[in-house]
C-alpha cells in the first residue's frame, strides 16, 4: 500500500514544502498499525525504521527529518546550530533549504509556521500543556521575525467534543488570557470540553500571527486515518513535516 499524506492549503511560496502524514502504509502491527513514525511507543524499531525509510522514500524527503524527543515543553530546538545540541525540545526552527522539520502527533495540534518569503520555518508540538507554557510563543520568538510576516497551518488534532479535560486546564489558560474561555465548554460531567484549536489560534493572533490556516480534522473521531491516544491508549504516532525546496531558492 502507497503512503498518503495531508497536504497543507496554505499561500506560501512554492519553496516552502509541507505533509502530514496518515497511518497507513507502513509494516507497523496493531496496536500501531501501520505508519507508525514514533520510537518511543513500543513500536518494534525495525518497523519504526522501515516505516521512516518508506516516509522519505515516497515523498522524497532531502534528508531524514529531525525527529525531535517530545516532552510537552516550550524548548526551541534551533537546527542550524552546531550538531550535538539536545533533541529532546517541542518545537524547531531552520533557515536552511534541505533541513525537514518534523513533529509527531496522536491528538496533540501540530503547529506549522513558515515566513511570506519562504525565507524561515518552525514546527511546534502543541499539546494542552505546551500551549499553556508557551510553545506558539516561543516558537514564535526564535524566529525572529514580526508575526505579521509568517503565516501558520495547524494540522489535524483532537477536537472539542472528544476532549475532556478538568478545571485545572481551563484555569491554566484563562488565567493568562481571559478570552481563552470561550475555547471550553462545561459538559455534564462538572468538567469541560477544551477547542485546543481554538486556542492555539487565540495566541497567534494575540502574537500578531493573522494568516493562520487549518486542517479542521479530528484525530479521536477519525480511525480509519489518525491515530488518537485518548481514543486508543496504547498507539502510534503521525508526523507533520516542513521544509525549504532546495531546487526552489531561486
């Protein structure tokens, strides 16, 4: 079977490169069936690699991605930095055509960011957590650009209806930012449903980000695609991946 992948309707210039990948395709068995792209879930690595190596295969990806160490923080992994620096952040910048960017995601919102120009890139992983911290923010901040200038595509994740959380989550937001309530809705649990779109698109705009674009897709509803760790527990893992074109710098 082929891999399939998302790709990102946003106006950017033709250099810049963008996909979310989907879970099929690959060797992986149940319970991380089939295009699992994660080491770190118990996957068999030799079919973690395979997969990986069908990945960059079929979408002829210029270099293996950089497969950052999650760990639902704000770190801004710089790529063009010396080799050796630590891959255990949540979001990553380049400037360098060639370099793949990548995030791996089963209900957490892959943030996609990118200069008008084409010029500048970043991935973030943005989970409750990260969101809250501000990952968007500095992710933002390491570009070193004015937000007006970049543009933003935020990739499939859980969406409100299947994503509960406690008060603790919503007092984490609204406490930083008063129209963040707007983003939960009370259920009749005495918890609340939280639009973790909704609040990424929040601080990116409260940043100056105004070009912000979606995949409007569910991963919890959605199995036939996506994997969802709050719908499946033990599962894989998709990517989003960017990068600059090297045939189209000029």
């Amino acid at each position: 079977m082929s891999l399939r992948a998302l790709v990102p309707a946003w106006p950017l210039l033709p250099r810049v490169r963008a996909l979310c990948t989907l879970r099929t395709g690959g060797v992986s068995k149940a319970p991380y069936a089939s295009l699992n792209l994660a080491t770190h879930v118990g996957d068999m690595p030799a079919a973690v690699s395979e997969n990986r190596q069908r990945l960059r295969t079929q979408f002829l990806l210029p270099t293996e991605p950089l497969w950052l160490e999650q760990v639902h923080g704000t770190q801004v992994l710089d790529a063009d930095a010396p080799a050796g620096l630590s891959t255990a952040a949540d979001a990553a910048i380049t400037r360098q055509p060639g370099r793949v960017l990548a995030v791996l995601v089963a209900d957490c919102l892959p943030v996609l960011l990118a200069t008008r120009d084409g010029a500048a890139i970043a991935v973030a992983h943005a989970g409750w957590r990260g969101l809250a911290a501000g990952v968007i923010e500095r992710t933002v901040e390491a570009l070193a650009v004015p937000p007006a200038q970049l543009q933003a595509w935020l990739g499939p994740a859980i969406s409100a209806p299947h994503f509960e959380v406690g008060g603790e989550v919503r007092t984490a937001f609204v406490s930083q930012q008063a129209q963040a309530a707007a983003c939960f809705s009370a259920n009749a649990r005495g918890r609340w449903q939280c639009d973790l779109a909704g609040l990424a698109r929040q601080r990116l705009s409260a940043l100056g980000v105004s070009s912000v674009h979606e995949a409007q897709l569910c991963t919890a509803s959605d199995p036939e695609r996506f994997y969802s760790f709050r719908r499946d527990g033990q599962t894989g893992r998709i990517a989003a991946l960017l990068w600059i074109d090297h045939e189209r710098t000029s």
